[in-house]
C-alpha cells in the first residue's frame, strides 16, 4: 500500500508540474486543444498547461502564468504553448510559445539569471525578457509592436538573421518581403489596445457597482463575501478528501486545482479587507471601493472555481455543497505544510462530536505558485 501511495502521489506531482498558468478573465467561447488532441470550453480560474492549443474563435481569454506574465488573445487567434517550466527557486525560466494566427499582448514583468522565454510567429522568432508588446499573424504578415523594453527578433529568412526592436518601434515582416520598422504611433496604439479592450470595460462595470457605497455597507459587503469564499474553500477541502479517498489521479489533480484557486483568493480578499479598514480608517472611501470590487471579482472567480470543481467527475456533482458541516476531527486529513502567517481569518473550524471545537489546518497537495 505504501509503494501504491507514492505511485499516486509521483504521477500528481508530475501533472502538476506541467501547469503553466490560469485563466485571469474570458469572454464569449474560448477553447483549448489539449496534448491529447481534445477540446475543452475554458472558464475564469481554469488552469493551462505545457502542450496546450489555444483557440478564441469570437471570444477573448487573459492568462496569467506561474512567472507573473500576463497574455491576453482577442478574437479569432491560435496560440500553442510548446513549452514553460521554471525552477524551484526561480532562477531559471525556458518559455516557448507559438502565434499561429491572431493577436496577442504580452507582458513579461520579470527577469530571470537563466532566461529561455521566445514567442515564435510566421518568419520570426523573439527574445523576451522584461518586455510589454502587441504581436499579430495574418497569413505570415506578422506585426511586432513594442510599448515597453527591448526585443531580439531572429528570422529565418535571407533578408535579415537578427535584430534589435527598441520601444515604441514597430516591426512588420510582409510574408518574405524586407522587414520595415516604424515609429508607434498613438492611432496604431489605439487600433492595438481596442482589440483587448473589453476587459477594462468589466473592471470599470465591476468598479461603478458600488461607487454608491457608504464606508459602513464597503465594509459589510467585503466581510460577505470573504465569508461565503471561506464556506466554499471548506466545503472543497471536503470533496478534495473524497477524492483521495478514491485515488482518482485525473480527477484528483482537477479538484486539487480548484481548491488551490480557491485558496489563493480568499488570501487575497482578505488582505484586500486589511486595506479596506486602512482605507475607511483615513476617510478614503473612493480607494476602499476599488478594493471591495477586487473582493467582489475574486469572489466571482471562487464561484467559478468551485464550478469547475464541480465539473471534474460526474460523482463530485453528487457533493452540493453544505455550508453546515459537522465531521469528526481524526477523518480530516491533516497536511503539515500550510502557510499559517495569518492564523485568523484563515483558520478552518470543524465541529467535533463534542461540544469543543477544534481548529485543523488543511492544505492541497501542492501550494499554488500563483497567488
């Protein structure tokens, strides 16, 4: 049994290892083509993978990847991730990435010693390293426009081998033709950022729900909603512990992805509603509602999570979701690993048989890097 154990465990780790990042917002339908050729609808929280197809079709999709970077695709664009791994102490990243066809805005915030990160498109093949830049493919008429950094841009055609794209340059390779470099321009940086724009329009939506708020009901929103994503990162921990049970890898490494969402999250809120309270404290309510429609998104996301959840196996859809849960404290499965830094409000509480109650900590397999 102990061997058959660290079997299970060895193949959850390694399907863990090959996530690469999350899906931050979606719009309309967005799939992706998976290393073993299906498809699957894409949701806000859903974790992406090495070896990925990424298809938009009339939707849009933001992701945001273990390193921090964030990419975002508008319509009617292909984009494969051949490949992304960075190392325990992140010293080493080695990212490659494929544009078939389409649009892309790429931010890349940070630096590594060892750094392999290439996006590949057409003729060309660019050298990222801590760089802010819109790419497009039509038919191999490829389009590099740089807003922030540098790039190296390799080709494989006779024209040229290598060159520098400085920022607010703009690169466009014309199928074989010679490349030409221009300034970027405001028109063109408007026509680039209109293809992405969408998001921004929720972030504001999501900011005027409460521009109405007194401080006392910014307060008593945020404590709502942080306290329903506590009850649903308990009731996760529950069906994560069913599915251990039944020793399910695919289905194990799906809820434990959801609950990891879960949990970062609700950190996240909660660190949100400290600078809340700072914010009412100095009479900030203008800043203290940005932050409470943070909360309110990231509660979207733990709702959408838990869907996802949900969706991993026909038998979790059994489990609804009792916000009233009573175990016994020697069934929960006590992991030694949790990021206890703030005991309180992240303390999990379930009631024994007696009338005492005991705190337990709970952690999934693996901490999520994403949060």
């Amino acid at each position: 049994m102990k061997y058959i154990l660290l079997f299970l465990l060895s193949f959850t780790l390694l399907g863990l290892d090959q996530q690469v990042g999350l899906i931050k917002n979606v719009q309309g339908k967005v799939y992706r083509v998976t290393s073993n050729n299906r498809d699957e609808l894409l949701n806000k929280g859903d974790a992406i993978y090495s070896g990925d197809l990424l298809n938009t079709n009339k939707g849009k999709v933001e992701v945001k990847f273990k390193d921090e970077s964030s990419m975002t695709l508008s319509s009617k664009t292909k984009l494969s991730i051949k490949k992304f791994i960075i190392d325990n102490n992140k010293s080493k990243r080695v990212a490659i990435f494929k544009l078939i066809k389409g649009d892309l805005k790429l931010v890349v915030a940070k630096s590594f010693g060892n750094n392999l990160f290439e996006v590949n498109s057409g003729y060309i093949s660019l050298e990222v390293k801590n760089t802010s830049f819109f790419l497009t493919n039509s038919s191999n008429n490829v389009k590099v426009a740089v807003t922030n950094g540098n790039l190296s841009v390799n080709s494989s055609l006779d024209k040229f081998n290598k060159l520098k794209l400085q920022s607010n340059k703009v690169l466009s390779v014309k199928g074989e033709a010679t490349p030409e470099i221009t300034g970027l321009d405001m028109t063109t940086l408007n026509i680039m950022n209109s293809k992405f724009k969408t998001f921004k329009s929720q972030e504001s939506k999501n900011n005027n729900k409460f521009k109405s708020f007194s401080d006392g009901k910014v307060s008593s929103y945020a404590s709502k909603y942080i306290t329903q994503m506590r009850s649903t990162l308990k009731n996760a921990y529950v069906v994560l512990r069913k599915v251990r049970k039944e020793k399910h890898i695919m289905k194990l490494n799906c809820v434990n992805n959801s609950v990891m969402i879960i949990k970062g999250h609700l950190r996240r809120s909660e660190d949100d509603k400290t600078s809340i309270d700072e914010a009412l404290a100095k009479n900030d309510l203008r800043s203290s509602r940005t932050l409470l429609a943070k909360v309110f998104s990231s509660y979207n996301e733990v709702k959408q999570a838990e869907i996802s959840m949900k969706s991993c196996d026909g038998e979790v859809v059994e489990y609804e979701g009792n916000k009233n849960i009573t175990l016994n404290v020697e069934d929960i499965i006590v992991e030694n690993n949790y990021i206890d830094e703030k005991k309180s409000p992240m303390d999990l509480s379930f009631n024994n048989n007696s009338e005492s109650e005991s705190k337990v900590q709970l952690e999934p397999i693996q901490a999520s890097p994403y949060f």
